[in-house]
C-alpha cells in the first residue's frame, strides 16, 4: 500500500511471519487515527506486526499516545505488536517522555 496522506506515507508488507507497518514523514494529530485505524485492522485479523518508526521525520505526542495504545490493546487483545526504535527524531522523543522501556522494540540495536 503507498501514501495515504500528504505528511505521510504507508507501506505495508508481508515479511514472514508478520506484517511490516512502515511509516515515512510526520505521525502526528492528523496522521495518527489512520495509523490506529490499520493498526486495529490488523490486530482483529490476528497479524504479527512491526510497526516501522525508522523513517519518521517527526512524531508528536498525539503519535506517541497512538503508539503506546497499539501496545496496550494488542496486549489486552492478545496479538502481536513489536516496533522498530525509530529515527533519532523519535528516540529523542520517546526517551524525553521516558517510555522507552514500555515499548516492545523488535531486537535490533539503534
């Protein structure tokens, strides 16, 4: 799948045994719901994904809350969640806000 909005783009792809969500430019207020929108979609199929952060140019607070919502339903609703640890923009932010360690990163080193 490709670009879904101006400020950001989508790809999504089947990587073995999960579903890469690869997300480029701004996850911010006016992205987020179509994120959570797929993210829920794929979490009602049963999909493994990996929520690719890598190449975010920014994210804000309203794309962090999406984030961390992502890991708690697929938690409480028992599919699988991992995310990438992000382009530095987004580590600078998760490490600010001090929810790095509530994220299931997906193994590899930054």
């Amino acid at each position: 799948m490709g670009a879904d909005d101006a400020t950001l783009k989508i790809d999504e792809s089947r990587e073995g045994k999960h579903v890469r969500v690869r997300l480029r430019g701004e996850l911010d207020m006016a992205t987020a719901p179509l994120i959570a929108d797929r993210l829920r979609g794929l979490g009602a199929r049963g999909e493994a994904v990996l929520l690719d952060l890598d190449g975010l140019d920014f994210i804000d607070i309203r794309g962090i809350r999406l984030v961390l919502g992502a890991v708690e339903d697929s938690q409480r609703d028992g599919w699988s969640l991992a995310v990438t640890r992000g382009s530095s923009p987004v580590r600078l932010i998760v490490e600010l806000m001090g929810v790095d360690k509530n994220l299931p990163y997906d193994g590899r080193t930054p």
